[in-house]
C-alpha cells in the first residue's frame, strides 16, 4: 500500500514537470514566432541557443562560450539580459526575473499581446534608443 501511495506521488510530481516544461517550450515558442524565427526551434537543443543568439544580434559561433566553465555562467546570464531588451524588457527586474524566475516569465512573455520584438540589441544591426533633443 505505501508503495503504491510513492508511485502515484512521484507520477503527479512527473505529470506536474511536464506540464511545466511544455508550457515554457511554448511560451519561448511565442516568443521566437514574435521575432520573426521558426517556433520550432524552441524545441531543438543548442539550435535554440542560436536562435536567440540571432535574436539578440550575437554571431552564432558564440555558442562555443557555452563549453567553457565558469564562462558558460557569464555568457547565459548576459544572453538572457539581451534577450529581455530584446522585447523592450529593461531594468534589473526584468533582467533578474529572466534569469532566476525563467520558467515563469518565458511563458508569461510569450503569452502576453503586450511584449513585442523590438529588434537586436547587440552587434551592427542593434536598435539604438532615439535620441531625446531638449
């Protein structure tokens, strides 16, 4: 009987995870569609790195930064920040809410009518502010 009670708890919490992990894949799915990219590339491992590497403006090669240690910590923190100015998400809420709380805001992100593609915001093609004249 006890048994049977730790099966079933651990298929919930199984059920429970998937549910999660389809709800994020779709929300980066929305997001992706936003940018212009294939929504089919949020469930492509390392390719959807690249994409948003694309979507930030970063050369794909950059993906490589990701199989140096201590690096790869740097370089997945710096693609996230991007990546919320990327949809017009500034400040280190925003930036912080990506980084820690990613599993909700990705799906939150992508959902939402509200958050737009803004363009890259870094190499050659980045969306640069306009400029205030007083």
């Amino acid at each position: 009987m006890e048994n049977q009670t730790s099966v079933a708890g651990i298929l919930f919490f199984l059920l429970i995870e998937l549910a999660v992990f389809i709800l994020v894949i779709a929300g980066l799915w929305k997001l992706f569609v936003k940018a212009g990219k294939p929504g089919w590339a949020a469930i492509i491992p390392i390719y959807n790195i690249i994409v948003m590497q694309e979507i930030v403006g970063r050369e794909a090669w950059k993906i490589i930064l990701l199989f140096i240690p201590l690096v790869n910590i740097y370089f997945g923190i710096t693609l996230y920040v991007s990546f919320a100015k990327a949809y017009g998400k500034y400040g280190i809420g925003n930036y912080l809410a990506l980084i820690f709380l990613g599993i909700i805001f990705i799906p939150l992100w992508g959902f939402s009518n509200e958050v737009q593609y803004v363009g890259p915001v870094e190499g050659p093609n980045q969306n640069l502010a306009p400029a205030t004249s007083y």
